[in-house]
C-alpha cells in the first residue's frame, strides 16, 4: 500500500513553500518519525517527518515551489524492512562492484597501449567512453575527444555558487529559496492591502526610572532580564482593547473581530525576519513575556522554530531600534491589518510644561490596512500606546 507525503497546513496566510533539501532519497527505506525533507515558507523552514514506515519515492525534486495540500512523495509501506533492504542492498552493491571489476578488466586489456597510457593519465573510466573503432573498440582519437570533452565540462559554472564578474566588480549570488519566499510576500502584502502609516512619539523617561528601579529585584526574582518589549506589548494590547477594529483581520467579504491576544514580535536572523506569536500575551505576566521572547530569539537563531511559534498571530510588534533604526514604516503581517513598529531610544530636546528638557525619545510608527482601519482609530490607537508607556501605572504591572 503507498501512502501520500503531502505538504501540511503551516497558516492561514502561508499557501505554498519550498522543498530545500530531501534528507532522504528516493528508494531509502524511512521510518515513522524520520525527517524526509525540509520545507521553507517566508515565515519559517521545518522539518516534515514520515508518518508512516517504508520505502520513499519522492516525486517533487529539490528547490521546487509547492502548493499546501500538494503530494511530494510516496512511502510503500509493503516494502521490506530497513534491516532486509540493507542486507539487499549491500549484495546488490558486492554483486555490481565484482560485475564493474570484471568489465574494467576486460575494457582494459582490449584497450591498446597508446589509449591506456592516455586513459591512466587522464584518469579516464573506459566504459565512459563511446568506441568508434571494429567492434565498438575504443581508439586513441576517442580517448582524446573524451579527455578534451571532460576539461571544458570542468569549466562550466555551476549557477548555484557566487559568481564574480569577469572584471571583479560585482558578485553574483543566487537567492536562497527562504529570501526568495520572504521577497514574495511582502510585494504580495504591498499589493493586496491598502497600507498607511502614522506616526507619533513618546517619552522614555517613566520606563526607563521604572526598569532601573525594578531591573535587580525582577532579575533575581524571575531569572530574565527586563526589557522594554513587554511594556509595548502591554501598552498595544491595551490599545486593541481600546480600538477591537485593528485586533481583527479582512477575510473574503467579512471581517473577523478577535477576542484573543496573540501578539508576534519579530525577530531578526541570519536567514530573514520572522515572527514567532506571543500566545494571550494579555493573560500574562511580564516574566513570562520575557521568557517567550527569550526562547523564541534562541530558536530563531538554532533554527528550531517551528510553523506552530509562528502561526495566527492578530498584532505584530517590530523593534528596528535594535539595530539603530530611527524611524521607518513597517510593512503588514497578512492578514493582520496593523503593526507597530519601535525605534531607536535618543535624547532629544523637548518642551516640558513650558521649558525646554531632554529626554529619552522614541518614535513610533504604525502601519494598517486602510481598506478596514481608518485614521481616527489609527491615531486613537497609538495615542493609547504612548499615554501607556510614558505612565506604566496604566498598564497591569506585575513586579
């Protein structure tokens, strides 16, 4: 009986990815739980493991874009055992080794003294090489065409590594299948919403006075460091309470209000950004925050997410002051219809009930589809994230 390997549903936003790499070929003999192959979509690459015992067939090759539903393989679950098809396999190989050496021998000896000199240096394999003499014997001028064939075959480059331009001026340099999928998407989100961003800043000073007067008793309490994203995912899930209209997504001519929390925070890695999701991040704790986004980081960078950390998230929160980012205008997580986007904290001047201060500054940006939000409730909405953060009393504060 042949059981189908059919792509998974990895999200309601993912509709196809890529088959990177088979870790098993066809005619390998796979276990239940064995990694057959590794799927990439713009959001995450996992493993698909067999779900059943026997000898694969695949039928999709690699780097090839499938669709979800879509069946990439076969596995026989008739077929002999591991242990069986080994013992097979390793008689067939002694069995076609001494069938190899027998003909070498005898190619050898028929071969003539000038084409086996020109054979052994060349280290050509005779049984390559097309004889046109009496008999299909090989000829010296068949083994030079075969030994000038092979040379420019050498020379040709493989499309697949970095290819540098004649006069070392640029480098060319194939995209991975991931960053491919990654480009795909966000043309796609481009295309498909109606994307506007507003702007707004907001005053540092209380978190930070907040942090450094809780930073050693939370550590020592809790284990984790505390950071600046719980603050905003409090303040922006206070803020969807306040505007349910960007906690919801457009589906066909419907849109869906939901009444759940689960806020993604991306991160970025050596591969491309992805977005693990922050589970009812409403119900919990700022440790507990700081945990999840600790763990997803690591994962991210070991590569061991899986398509579950990253699937049906309702809000997205992105922090490009990480990595010095001023301002900028984030691009929608489909289907979600808002994100906020973090920047860079700086001191700058501002006007303080009438005199000028410095403060601890950042901006902030969000970004939603037009087509469901409109700019009252956009504004409304940051706001609400700003008075949040610059007084945390307004936020459920657990430490």
């Amino acid at each position: 009986m042949a059981v189908e390997v059919k792509i998974p549903a990895v999200g309601e936003s993912i509709s196809s990815g890529i088959v990177s790499v088979w870790h098993k070929k066809s005619g390998d003999f796979v276990n239940a739980g064995d990694a057959l192959f590794t799927l990439e979509t713009d959001k995450v690459s996992t493993e698909i493991v067999a779900e059943t015992s026997g000898v694969l067939d695949t039928i999709v090759p690699e780097g090839q874009e499938v669709k979800i539903g879509e069946v990439v393989a076969m596995i026989h679950d008739s077929k002999k055992s591991s242990s069986g098809a080994r013992t097979e396999k390793k008689q067939e190989k002694t069995e076609t080794r001494t069938a190899a050496s027998r003909e070498k021998s005898e190619e050898e000896n028929a071969l003539s003294p000038a084409v086996r000199r020109i054979v052994e240096e060349e280290n050509l394999q005779p049984e390559e090489i097309s004889g046109t003499g009496k008999g299909g014997r090989i000829t010296k001028a068949d083994a030079l065409t075969a030994a000038q064939n092979r040379g420019a075959s050498e020379q040709i480059v493989d499309v697949s590594q970095d290819r540098q331009s004649t006069d070392g001026r640029f480098v060319r340099k194939r995209m991975s299948p991931l960053r491919r999928k990654i480009a795909a998407q966000l043309v796609m989100a481009q295309h498909a919403a109606a994307i506007l961003t507003t702007f707004n800043e907001c005053d540092m000073s209380a978190v930070q006075e907040l942090r450094a007067k809780s930073q050693d008793a939370f550590t020592k309490k809790h284990g984790v460091k505390l950071g600046f994203m719980p603050f905003f995912i409090k303040a922006s899930v206070e803020a969807l309470k306040a505007v349910p209209v960007i906690n919801g997504r457009i589906e066909d001519e419907d849109f869906i209000y939901n009444n759940f929390y689960d806020i993604g925070v991306a991160v970025g890695t050596e591969r491309g950004l992805v977005v693990p999701i922050v589970r009812d991040a409403d119900k919990k704790s700022f440790a507990d925050l700081e945990r999840d986004i600790a763990d997803f980081a690591t994962k991210a960078r070991d590569g061991k997410l899986k398509i579950e950390d990253l699937t049906g998230g309702t809000f997205t929160v992105s922090n490009g002051g990480v990595y010095g980012s001023l301002l900028s205008t984030p691009i929608l997580n489909p289907p979600q219809t808002g994100i906020l986007g973090m920047h860079k904290i700086m001191p700058r001047p501002v006007a303080i009930n009438g005199k000028v201060e410095v403060r601890p500054m950042m901006y902030l940006a969000f970004s939603y589809d037009h087509r469901a939000i409109d700019g009252k409730e956009a504004v409304t909405f940051l706001i609400k994230v700003k008075e949040c953060v610059e007084d945390p009393k307004k936020l459920p504060l657990d430490f």
